[in-house]
C-alpha cells in the first residue's frame, strides 16, 4: 500500500464512525449480559447451605442409562441417580433443576459452582476425594471388561488387556483401569460411540459399570458382550464443592433415612432388579 | 423401538435443540461481524497500540480452538464474571469467527485500489464519507463469499457449545443415541438438520450476491 493510502486510512480511524463500533459492540455485550436468561439454570444458585424452596441444581449427563438419561417418551430425564437425587430434593423441601453436562466438563463444572452437586454415578477415590465432598455412596459396583460377540482377541477378563486396545468415556475412571492393566486407552464422547467402535473392531475391549451391563447391554442391539468377572468393589456418591460440606451433611442425613425406610431399595429394584445401594 | 419411529418420535427433541442452535448461531454471526468489521479497521488503521491489541486478537481466537475459548470463558472466567452457558457460547462464537472475518474484511478493503480513495476526495468527500459510502460497499461485495464461509463454520461451530452445557443439536442427539442406542441413523438426523441451517445462509448469499454484484462495465 502507498503512503498516501495509509494516510487516509490512519484519518478514517480516527473517525467516531470506528468509535461508534466499538461503543456499539461493548453496549450490545453488556445487554446480552443482562438479559439473557435462557437455558442457565445453574446460575442463580450460590452453593451454600440449603434454604427451603430454594432450587437445587444437579450436574448429570443425562447420556448415561439406566443412570441418568433422557426418556423418548416423556422428554424428560429420568434414570436411578435422577430418581434418587428427586428423592433427596423431595424430602429437603427444595424443587430440583437438573443441568447435562457432558462428563468432561462435570467436575470443572462443579469446581466453578455451576451447579450444587453431581449425580452421575461417580466413583469415589482418593483423588477426587482431596479435591471434593462426596456424600455416602447409594451405589456398589464394579467393573468388567466388554468385548465384540466374536472376540477375535480371545480376551477373558482384565488381565488379558495388557497391549490391547481399550476404549473408555473421556475422564472416566475406567481408563485409569486399562492403563494400569496395560493396555492402549482410547477414549469416546460417550459409551455409545465406545461400543459401536468395539463392534466394528477398532477397539479390542472397552470397560464400563457391571451395572450398565446388566441392564442397559441386553437391551440393546449392540453385538457384544460382557467377560469375566467383575472386578473392583466401587463405590459412587453424589459429589459436592468443598465448600457445600453443609449441604452435603444434609443430603447425608436424607440418604440414611431412604436406606432406611426402603425408599432407596425400591428406586434401586425398580432400575436394576436388585439392590445396589450396597 | 424401530429406528424409523424413533427418528420420528425424536424429532421434537431435535427441533428444540436446533431452535437453541438457531439462536446461538444467529447472535455469534451477528457479534462476529461487528467484530470483524471493527477490527478489520483497526488493523488498517496503522495506529501503533490499537492495531497491535488487534493484531494480538486476531493471532490468538485464530490460532487456538475453539473448545479451549469456551472452556477459559465459561470455567476460567468464572471467579471473576460467571456467565451463563448461553452467553459464554455467544461470546466464544463470536470472538473465534470474529478474527476470521476480520481478516477477510481487511483483504476486500486492502483490494480497493487507491484510485477509489482519490476520486472521492477530489470530489470533497470527508475520510469517513469516504470509507463508508465508496470504499465499504465495494469491499462488502468483494468479502461476502469469505465471510459466508466463516458464517455458516458458526453454525457448525455452535455444536462445540455442548462442552458448557448448551443443550444444543448436538447434546441433545447425543442424549437420544445414548437412551435409545441407536446412534448414527440419529446423527443423521442432525446433520439434515444443520445442513437445513446451513442451505439458508447459501440462499443468503446468493441473494447478497445478487443484489451487491457489479452492474457497470
């Protein structure tokens, strides 16, 4: 470009024109700000001690059956963890709003305060234990290995991993299993992606939640299946900021009394056919 | 289930999630071209400190990924000011495309030739008539097929949004794959979806196209 041009660009710079646009573009952010409400749930909530009919907010994914997903039907989310954490909202006298979210913004979620707590069947372990709360846990479980009807691979069970491929949700704990077992870790967005790529044989095995393969693997068309034994006793509880501790002792109080009086027994027959609570 | 009655009865959910998709999609399009145009002129500018804070933008929202911005706008920021899912989507949106459009903005009124610039002048037309009423329109025409890529790359774009928990398209169809386990006829789905979206802006476009081209010899 020639001086001259540059000249008179410098000049059109200058103009109020261009400070117009900024001042324009920073008043319309500031409205946005203010005004849009929509699809937030999670953010008039200060995390704090429970104040009756104030709204509790619940991290879930809701992609994550028979846990926490969506029912066709209804529209509506539903699932053991939802079905416990209404349970819990009921007996505090607080309406509930549940937030999905995708598993690998949970935590970060929670750390922000996006939400009150998490129901989403999170295992609990010394890590996630120095950095939240967890309540007592409602489930027991443990985890088995899933591989293609075929097997090609002849895997057996979780010591058969080593220097295989393993695919697991982004984040979950799973992975954390196949790579102490050795094994390659592939991860997915969800456990749908996971057991359609196993079907296809991309991966070898894939490891999920004994209780997810009891009753969500049969119900569907996916061509594999479960082998071997379940293998480390978990444990999964709602998770709270450090800072809810308040609330959580609350919830805690809840939950003892649903053990108690059967309630959680019910929830968990109703969704598993058994009960998982321990 | 079959999986035709499931596309079927799957439908409702989708239309809701794209109507959030729309509305995210539209105000990141619109954010992104003011962005673009501001600081397009900035850059041109030639003014030492602005030009460079330009300069800075534009070689940062374009050169790192969109689903990192949204996770330092939604979760980095969040100690300072906690914007809502929606709002850090729309701000995500339209800085990320804002640096693309400026760039295009910039070349379409670099190609101006100087010529354009002197005429008016001669004709006593001040630096800002000058730039909006000759240089501008003529720059417009020239960016539109550049910024229509990086407009309809929005709407794709917007399906990242689901990392702040937007329940846009693309959640929701997560969702329904993950409750009925049928997953790629209801990606599909979607995609007819955005590709829907996406036929608007060409219809746009060509419409723009149309009324903004070259009429003289």
């Amino acid at each position: 470009m020639t001086t001259d041009g540059l000249k008179w660009q410098m000049k059109v710079a200058r103009s109020k024109f261009l400070r117009l646009f900024v001042l324009g573009y920073a008043s319309a952010m500031i409205l946005a700000a203010c005004n849009s409400s929509s699809s937030n749930p999670a953010t008039s909530s200060s995390p704090t001690t429970s104040a009756l009919g104030q709204e509790l907010t619940v991290g879930t994914e809701g992609t994550y059956p028979p846990f926490s997903f969506r029912d066709l039907k209804t529209g509506e989310l539903t699932g053991y963890d939802i079905e416990v954490a209404q349970e819990v909202a009921k007996r505090l006298g607080r309406p509930i709003q549940f937030v999905p979210t995708q598993w690998k913004s949970m935590l970060a979620s929670l750390d922000a305060k996006r939400f009150d707590f998490v129901a989403n069947q999170v295992t609990v372990t010394p890590e996630r234990e120095k950095q939240f709360a967890f309540s007592e846990p409602y489930t027991v479980s443990g985890t088995v290995v899933i591989v293609s009807n075929d097997n090609p691979k002849k895997i057996q069970g979780v010591a058969d991993l080593k220097g295989k491929v393993v695919g697991t949700t982004q984040g979950s704990n799973f992975a954390e299993v196949a790579q102490k077992a050795g094994a390659e870790v592939k991860y997915y967005s969800g456990i749908a992606q996971v057991l359609t790529d196993l079907q296809q044989g991309r991966i070898d095995a894939a490891l999920n939640d004994r209780l997810y393969v009891l009753t969500e693997l049969k119900k569907s068309d996916y061509r594999v299946k479960a082998v071997g034994e379940s293998f480390g006793k978990e444990s999964t509880a709602f998770v709270f900021n450090k800072d809810s501790e308040p609330l959580r002792d609350e919830v805690n109080q809840i939950l003892g009394e649903i053990t108690k009086d059967g309630t959680l027994d019910g929830i968990s027959k109703k969704w598993f056919g058994q009960d998982v609570s321990n | 289930m079959s999986v035709t009655n499931l596309l079927i009865s799957s439908l409702p959910l989708l239309l809701k999630g794209a109507l959030t998709t729309i509305w995210i999609s539209l105000l990141g399009i619109l954010f992104a071209l003011i962005i673009g145009l501001a600081v397009a002129i900035l850059r041109l500018s030639q003014k030492r400190i602005p030009g460079r804070i330009a300069e800075i933008y534009v070689s940062f929202f374009r050169g790192t990924p969109l689903l990192v911005q949204l996770f330092i706008i939604y979760f980095g920021f969040a100690s300072i000011i906690r914007f809502t899912p929606f709002q850090a989507s729309i701000i995500g949106l339209s800085l990320h495309f804002g640096s693309y459009i400026s760039e295009s903005f910039r070349g379409a009124i670099l190609s101006i030739s100087k010529g354009q610039w002197e005429a008016a002048f001669s004709l006593g037309l001040n630096p800002t008539h000058t730039f909006l009423l000759v240089i501008l329109p003529q720059a417009w025409r020239r960016a539109i097929p550049s910024i229509w890529n990086s407009l309809i790359d929005v709407v794709k774009a917007s399906s990242l949004t689901s990392v702040v928990t937007v329940e846009e398209l693309t959640n929701i169809a997560d969702q329904i794959s993950s409750a009925s386990a049928v997953v790629l006829p209801i990606l599909l789905e979607a995609a007819a979806i955005y590709w829907a979206l996406t036929s608007l802006l060409d219809i746009a476009q060509r419409y723009l196209e149309r009324r903004y081209r070259y009429t003289d010899s």
